[in-house]
C-alpha cells in the first residue's frame, strides 16, 4: 500500500509576493496533488472564503502569503468542519498572527500524519489547551476522512 499524507509547505517556502487567483490555483494544484473528499479547491470557493470573512479581501485582486496560509488551512479542515467552526477554529490558532497559526497547523497536521502512519495516535485530552485538543480533533478527523476516501477509490494515490 502506497503512503496517503498530506503535507504543506513550510512558511518560508510560500511565495511571499502577491499572486492572482490563477496562480493561487495552480498552486494549490501542486500542494494537493490527490484529490480530497470535499472536491478540488475552485475560484468560487476561495471568492465565497473572502464574502464569509474567512479570508481578507486580496489587494488589487492579488493574494499574499497570508491569504495562502489561510486557504490552505480552510482547504483541510473544510473536509469535516463546517464554515463556522472553521471561523472560529482559525480565529483562535491565529490570535498572534497568520503565520504563527498557520506554523502550528502545519507542524500538528505533520506530526498526526507521522502518528497515523506507525499507529500512535493518541485521543486523550492530557494537559494541552482546549484550543490546541480541538485542533488534533480536527486534523485527525480530516486525515482520517480523507485517508477513507483514498481508500475506498479506485486508485489511491501514489507518494
């Protein structure tokens, strides 16, 4: 069986100049080279993000590293959670700003990955913050429920 994870880039690694949504798509393309349960990211989506307030509106229709962060968050956590509670969810990770949140989902959406893959991931509530718990809820939940969808089609994807 072929290894199923997600990974996202580093903040450092996402572009640090403004992109036009075409741009913005095509990069998502290359971050999510499967397919997720919830379908592929479209232009529509990411516009409804900007209405719903998830996103700030782009500068001069250009999208920022933050705006990058922030889709690729909403992007996971859509395949289980509702707009709302990603609002609120993305409201308390990035209280000290985007990219320390999104550094935090990214390194906790890793470290799920890697526990996923030997069998070690842990479900108890042991000491972390409320907000931090219902973070590992999130992303195992989404892990999960994409790793299911890879493996009930029929040609799950290659690493």
């Amino acid at each position: 069986m072929s290894e199923m994870t997600i990974r996202l880039p580093e903040w450092e690694m996402l572009p640090d100049i403004g992109l036009y949504m075409d741009q913005i798509m095509t990069l998502m393309d290359r971050v999510f080279l499967v397919k997720l349960p919830k379908g592929e990211l479209t232009k529509p989506m990411i516009n409804n993000y900007v209405k719903a307030g998830l996103l700030p509106r782009p500068t001069g229709k250009k999208y920022d590293r933050e705006h990058l962060a922030m889709i690729l968050m909403v992007y996971v956590l859509k395949q289980v959670l509702n707009m709302d509670s990603i609002d609120r969810m993305l409201k308390r990770l990035c209280e000290k700003g985007v990219h320390e949140g999104y550094e935090l989902f990214r390194m906790r959406l890793e470290e799920l990955e890697n526990a996923l893959t030997t069998g070690t991931v842990e479900m108890t509530w042991k000491g972390d913050s409320r907000e931090e718990f219902t973070l590992r809820l999130a992303l195992t939940a989404a892990l999960c429920t994409i790793r299911t969808y890879w493996m009930l089609s029929e040609t799950p994807p290659e690493s």
